[in-house]
C-alpha cells in the first residue's frame, strides 16, 4: 500500500516551492496519544533510496488547522538541499542535517489526512533528484482530538456506532461571555454529512455550536447535537457531542475570608467612644441537608489584629460572632440566580483588658435572606440582609435590641469559583437600664469558596 502511494505521488502535478522554514506557532495536543504512522521514501522508479528510523508523531494545532507532526531520521546523499515539494494531504515543514558534515538529517513533517503523499525535488552533488514520501495511519479508527480543554466544562465528544477512515475529529472549548464557544474539526479527509450537521458548518471541515451551561450542574448526561461526517469513500460516522454534569453535588462546602474592618463603638454608662481598625477573619462551612433545598451553616468571625485605634489610652475590643441557620432555596428555576431564607441563632461577644468597657455576650434569633447569582460564565455576585434579636438573657421579643447587617459580594474573575471581593456593613444596638451600647462596623475584604 505505502509503495503504491509513492508511485501516486510521483505522477501527481504540482508546482515546486522553494523550501523555507515554518514559522507558524504550533500548539502541542499532549492530552491526546498519536497513532503510529508509517513512512516511505522512494525515488522517480518507486525504489526505496532512504531507510527511516526513529519515528514520532504528536497531535498539533497550527492556526486553525489541527495536524499529526511526524519526525523522522534519514541519512542523506552528500550536498542534499530542498528545493521544493508538493503533497496531497500532507507537507514537509523541514529536512535539516543533525550537524554540519553529518549524513544525517532530521524531517518533519505534517499530515492532515489518513494517507499522505508528498512529491519532493532536491539538489545532490550529482544533480537535482525527484523523491516521494508516504505517509499512513496504522490505526483504522479515527481518533477524538481534544485540541483546546473540553473536560472542565463537562464536554466531550463521542462516537456513535460504527467510524469511518478518515483521521480525527477534534473538538476545542472556549469560555466566552455569553456561554462555551464549542469548535469541531474534521480532517482534510473527510466532510460533514447533510442533513446531520446543516445550520451549524462554517466550512467543510468546520463547525462552531455555542452552549450555555445550566446553573444546575448535577444531573444525567446529555447530547447536545449528532454530527455527522464523512470520508472519502462515504462511509458515514456520527459523533455526539455530549454534556456530563457531576452524577451528584458535593454536601460539604467551605468559605474563609479576611478582612479591612473599621469600628465606631459607643457606651454611654462609661462615657466611651471608640474607633478601631482591625483585620478579621471569617470561616463558613454549608452542608447540604437536601441537595438544592435544604441546608446547615455554621459561621464563625472575630478580629486576630487592632491595627489602629483612638483614643489610644483605652485598651482595644476583641469581638467573636458565632451564626448557626438552617435554610430553605426556594425551588424555581431562575438561570443562574437563586434565593435562600433561613433561620436560625446569633452569638456576638465583646472583650476588653480589666471590663473597663463593654457588655455581656449578647444572642438571640436570627432571619437571613440571600440572594446569589453564579452564571455559566461572567461576573457572579450575591447580597444578603440579616436582622438578629439580641439580648443578655433569654428575650425573645425585645426588638429595639438587635444587630442588622446586610452586605454582599462579587468574583474578580469571570469564573464562578473565582475568589471574591466582599463588603459587609453592620449596626448592633443594645440597651439595659441606663446604660446604651450601639456599635457601626464597615467590613472590606476577600473570600475564597472550596467545594
């Protein structure tokens, strides 16, 4: 079979170029295996002239063009030079010697098909001489390449039945703002089957599906469409390209921030008036007691540094908050933006150097209202508000002592598991006997989420 394409080659026409290096940047496919191609090299007569050895191929992607890069090692005629080459299916990129005065030269060279053949003139010390270069696939089933990752947004390409003979189909991922740009590719070898794929070609070898990730990521897979492709001999495969979410969402999930956090604290039984800068820390676990309805969360905040404070002759305020809910998402199908009510009980504590201010640790019911928005792709963000009844004992219905607070936050990247920035604004006042204590806070910081 290789002779026989050689002799092909040789008969085809073509125009000679003179050889120049290639320059194109080239992308290495290293998440895919290349197959074992075949080569051979023979002159005007189909007589095999050079023995090939130390053959390797790897996937790569020049440009818009997927390919198989094939390198070899020949021994070469004295005074050999290039002159120019014309290929069907395939090209030299370059024939360069190993070392000056060395018989050995190195070739690489491309395929975009499953049998390739270059016709080839070069110049010897005896003359200009015409060779012919063969290349094929060992493998008879067409390979999948993943040229640009598919896998992080649960993608994947899959064949249906039985495939034709044609090279490979590739499929490339790209986030955009408006979704997954998917790009499916079809060697030179083959073309796209119509009906199968009408509406979605960009050219013979090219089709472009835009896709918009579901906010809800668990479930079974899915098809987002059947290609259909044929080879040269029209023989049809189909391709499915298929949408994965995880089989179930993990219960456990993690948040922890720090914190820029600026206090302004009055008590009127002492005649105090404190500002503090402080650096806080804030952790959140959330189990998920019914996947996508119910849920449990602990969060846990307190400063670990006073920064800076005045006046400077009274001692700084340690603060620990202590949030313990059980909430409810409210179970509409929104996109990417979902609604949660919970419920549950606030702890906040004060401490100070001698008691020389401050109050007992205060606790009480609390509601939290929730707002999220985690699009597929883009800026995600969320905002809350939260009204705590607060007290020293166990009083349930003294509303005028309370802790409102509301706040929010927004991704820095264009990701949904991009770490956030976020910004919390606080008010708690509490008031027993003569003495009335209230204290404004103003948080800025960072938090990351792990899941």
């Amino acid at each position: 079979m290789t002779a026989l394409l050689i002799i092909w080659a040789l008969l085809l026409p073509g125009s000679r170029a003179e050889e120049k290096p290639q320059e194109e940047e080239k992308l290495l496919v290293e998440a895919t295996p290349a197959p074992r191609v075949q080569v051979g090299l023979a002159n005007e007569k189909g007589k095999l002239v050079l023995v090939v050895r130390d053959i390797s191929s790897a996937w790569v992607r020049r440009g818009d063009q997927v390919a198989l890069e094939t390198r070899f090692k020949t021994r070469v005629p004295k005074g050999f030079k290039l002159v120019g080459s014309n290929g069907t299916l395939g090209r030299i990129l370059s024939v360069r010697r190993q070392e000056k005065g060395s018989a050995d030269a190195l070739w690489v060279v491309e395929q975009t098909g499953r049998h390739a053949t270059i016709d080839a003139s070069f110049k010897t010390a005896q003359g200009e001489r015409r060779i012919a270069l063969a290349l094929r696939v060992e493998k008879a089933v067409p390979t999948v390449v993943a040229y640009e990752k598919c896998d992080s947004h649960r993608l994947s390409l899959q064949a249906l039945g039985a495939a034709g003979e044609h090279l490979y189909v590739a499929i490339g991922c790209r986030e955009e703002d408006d979704g997954i740009a998917v790009e499916i590719r079809t060697s030179e070898d083959s073309s796209w089957s119509v009906p199968d794929t009408v509406g979605a070609m960009d050219d013979a070898h090219r089709v472009s599906i835009r896709f918009s990730r579901p906010a809800v990521t668990v479930g079974q897979k899915r098809v987002i469409r059947v290609l259909g492709v044929l080879d040269q001999q029209k023989k049809k495969a189909r391709y499915a390209l298929n949408y994965s979410p995880r089989a179930r969402e993990p219960r456990w999930r993690a948040n922890f921030g720090v914190a820029l956090t600026y206090l302004a604290y009055d008590e009127t039984a002492v005649d105090v008036s404190l500002k503090e800068l402080m650096l806080t820390l804030k952790a959140t676990g959330i189990y998920h007691l019914i996947p996508r309805l119910l849920t449990a969360d602990v969060t846990v905040f307190g400063n670990i540094a006073a920064l800076a404070s005045s006046p400077q002759h009274l001692p700084t305020a340690q603060v620990l908050g202590f949030n313990g809910r059980l909430g409810y998402r409210l179970p509409v199908d929104l996109g990417g933006t979902e609604w949660f009510f919970l419920g549950g009980w606030y702890f906040w504590a004060m401490e100070t150097v001698a008691d020389l201010y401050g109050v007992y640790p205060l606790s009480g019911p609390q509601v939290f209202i929730q707002v999220s928005h985690m699009p597929a792709r883009g800026i995600s963000w969320s905002a809350y508000a939260k009204l705590a009844v607060v007290s020293d004992a166990l009083r349930l219905f003294q509303l005028e002592n309370n802790e409102l607070s509301v706040g929010g936050s927004i991704g820095i990247f264009r990701s949904p598991r991009a770490p956030r920035a976020t910004l919390d604004l606080s008010r708690i006042r509490f008031q027993k006997g003569p003495n009335e204590m209230s204290m404004w806070g103003v948080s800025a910081g960072m938090s990351y989420a792990f899941w």
